[in-house]
C-alpha cells in the first residue's frame, strides 16, 4: 500500500496507469473466470496484493507485472494498454465455507 508520502507525490499519470492498470486484471481475471486467490496462486504472489492492485492502491513491479500475464495468458502490454471493452463482472466478497445451508420449513 503507498504510504501517505508516497500517495502524495504521485502524478496524475501515475495514477491513471495504476487505475488502467487495476481495470485490465479485474477484465481479464473476469473474462477468465478466476478469483483473486485462483490468479495470486497460478502467479505466485499473495492475493491481498491482487486485491491492492485492483484496487489501484499499490504499484506493480516489472516482475510481477512479467508473473501476472503469464498467469492471464496475455501480454504484459495489455495489462497497461487503454481498453474499450466492458469488464466482466466478477463475484466480490468471501465465499461461504460452510457449504449449503439447510432449507427451514
């Protein structure tokens, strides 16, 4: 996460790559199917920093730009290119880990 001396140098065109960014993972994530913790897994950083980054609050180092296409299966242009297309919603908030409740009557 930028610390708030951080948060306070950084220019417009920063921040508009790490929104572009934060839209290009949650499209193609989306568009895949994958959870944050299904793309955190197959690029082999935590999913709190997938989150960070969707979120446009944390920047990306070239490595895990490199680890998050390879994971996508696209080209790391793609994950900074501007996009027209619409994302694909993705279910948000935890999932319910004690299965199916029972139906009252």
């Amino acid at each position: 996460m930028l610390l708030p001396h951080m948060a306070e140098k950084t220019t417009s065109r920063q921040a508009s790559f790490r929104d572009r960014l934060a839209r290009n993972l949650r499209f193609f994530r989306g568009q895949r199917g994958l959870s944050q913790e299904n793309l955190a897994d197959r690029a082999g950083i935590h999913r709190t920093h997938i989150g960070q980054l969707e979120l446009g609050r944390r920047s990306v180092t070239l490595d895990t730009l490199v680890s998050l296409a390879q994971a996508l299966g696209v080209d790391e242009f793609d994950l900074l290119a501007e996009r027209e297309d619409v994302a694909v919603p993705v279910k948000m908030g935890r999932k319910n880990k004690a299965g199916p409740q029972p139906e009252e009557s």
